[in-house]
C-alpha cells in the first residue's frame, strides 16, 4: 500500500511538471504570436504612411494653394465629411500645403495627445483633366467639361488653375460633364463670397474666368480614433477608413531646412506659429512614432502587450527643387 501511494504521489509530482511545462510553452507561444502581429499591425501602418508622405507635393505647387479667407469666409478645415468632423483642425494660415501638422490635435489615450498630419499630392489623371474646361458658372458653384466626369466622387478635392494662380474646390454633385461645388461643401473651400482665394479669385472681372484647367488632389489625414484605438485615413472629404488595429499612440515630428538662410532644424513637434523657422513649406523630413497593443491580454498576468515602431521619411518633392532658375 506504502509504495503504491509512493509510486502515485510520484506520478503526481511529473504529471504536475509537465503540465507547467505546458502551460509555459502555451503562454510563450501566446507572447510570440502577439508580438508577430504587433509587428505586422504596425509596419503595415507606417508603410502606407511613409508611401503617402514620401510623395506628398507631387504634381502640387511647391508654395501651396490659398483658400478662402477675408471678409464673408470661414476658416477652412480639414478631416470632415458630411456627417460632421472627426477632429477638427482648421487649415493653417488659410493654406493648403503639401503637409500640414496637427501638433496634439489628436485624441488623449493613456494620457497623451497623439498627433494629426494632413498630406496633399496630385491624383491618378481623369479623363477630364485632359480637357480644358468648358465653363464654369459666374457664380463658381458649377464647371462643365467636355471630357467624362468617370472616377470623380462627391467630396473630392479639385485643382484648378488659369492665368491668375490656383484655387481648391471640394465636389459635392456630379452628373456626366458637370460638376457642382455647393458652398456649404464638409471643408469650407467652396466659398464663392470670400474675399480672397476661392474659385472666384480666378475670374476678372468677377464670374468671367479665361481658359482653366483642372485635376483631382488627395487630401489625405492620419490620426487615431479613440473610440476603437484605429489608425484612421482620410481621403478628401470622404468617410476615414481604418488601416491598423489598437493603435494606442501617433507623434509626429518634423525636421525642416531654410533655403535662404541654409539653417536646419530638427525634431519640430510643431510648426505653430508660422515663421521662417518653421514654415511647413520647409519640411524636408517627416518622423513618425507609432504605438501599438495586443488584441487581447495575457492569459498568465492580464495585461497587454505593447510594441513601438519608428520610421523617418524623406519628402522628396519639398526637398528636391531647381535652383537655377
């Protein structure tokens, strides 16, 4: 009886080990799963950011475009649809520029604001743009075109220009060759009695305009949605889709490159205000930091994992200029 008690407490003791040898080999294999999909969850992320900003500017002009301001205007915005504003943040001194920071504007998770960017470059060509265009109403809520409105959304953003600069315009109808541009369009571009730079800056005299020419830009915004912990992307002033999971953190800085006073400057959160110091038309590269966790907490100690990823992008269009002429 003693050794069968002798042999059953042995088996009980091994039994034992190898189930906590289990159990450890389960939660490692747990660990390292979490940490592949961390990984993937943020380089996926970061390299879709770094394709975007790396062609921020493209087919864009090099200064920007100045939107409505003056009397009779609102401050124009980005990161809306017509559902409303997903983070407000109001267009940097009346300027779309090839990228514009949102230094903290976006949402406070675990007890620090993440960051906002806003990126323009010019769109794949439609057949449209290859036209000049018929007509556009005196009043600038309407263009026609002899070339298909195909591939045109409501809520895209247009180039146009002429022979007295460029204006942006935001859609809001299409039909075969017209294109509307209501006035009470998501991001306040589309502001006929402004002042100044609207679509009727581009007539003299008012409601007359020469030959223009036009083309679609992508207006693109990154920032995190604390409702869902999603890296969130914007096109124009379309509904944001997701493109990464359980983002928990987004900092964005800036290193920036005076041409007339040759003077570098790194590692700006911010750009506010805007001087010859900080001027966003100066940004010659873009750092980004994002944070990431699990999808679920451990099973031996409930918490989550968490992962950091870091990347810097050349803009190469900021950059890159002819200086010799």
């Amino acid at each position: 009886m003693v050794e069968v008690l002798v042999a059953i407490s042995m088996s009980l003791l091994v039994l034992a080990s190898v189930l906590e040898l289990f159990r450890q080999s389960v939660n490692m294999s747990e660990a390292a799963t979490q940490r592949t999909e961390l990984q993937q969850n943020a380089r996926a992320a970061l390299n879709l950011m770094a394709q975007d900003l790396s062609i921020a500017g493209t087919g864009f002009p090099l200064g920007g475009i100045t939107l409505p301001n003056g009397d009779n205007s609102v401050a124009p915005r980005f990161g809306c649809d017509p559902s409303g504003c997903q983070i407000e943040q109001d267009a940097r001194n009346n300027w779309l520029y090839a990228i514009t920071p949102g230094n903290g504007l976006g949402p406070t998770i675990n007890g620090l604001a993440t960051d906002v960017v806003t990126l323009v470059y010019r769109g794949p060509s439609l057949a449209f743009e290859q036209n000049t265009l018929t007509s556009i109403a005196n009043d600038a809520t309407e263009i026609h075109t002899n070339g298909s409105t195909a591939g045109l959304q409501i809520g895209d953003v247009m180039i146009l220009s002429n022979v007295y600069g460029s204006a942006a315009v935001v859609v809001t109808g299409i039909d075969d060759t017209r294109i509307s541009l209501a006035a009470n369009d998501p991001l306040h571009f589309n502001q006929p009695e402004a002042e100044s730079g609207s679509l009727m800056s581009l007539s003299s005299p008012a409601g007359t305009f020469p030959s223009t020419t036009a083309y679609r830009a992508f207006a693109i915004r990154y920032y995190v949605d604390a409702a869902t912990l999603r890296l969130m992307r914007q096109v124009n002033a379309q509904t944001p889709f997701p493109v990464a999971e359980n983002v928990e953190n987004l900092q964005i800085t800036f290193d920036t490159f005076n041409d007339t006073t040759m003077a570098s400057t790194s590692n700006l959160d911010d750009l506010t205000p805007i001087t010859t110091a900080g001027l966003p038309n100066q940004i010659r590269k873009v750092n980004i930091t994002l944070g990431v966790r699990g999808t679920s907490q451990r099973y031996y100690n409930a918490k989550f994992d968490h992962f950091t990823a870091r990347t810097s992008v050349s803009v190469r269009n900021l950059a890159f200029r002819d200086r010799y002429t």
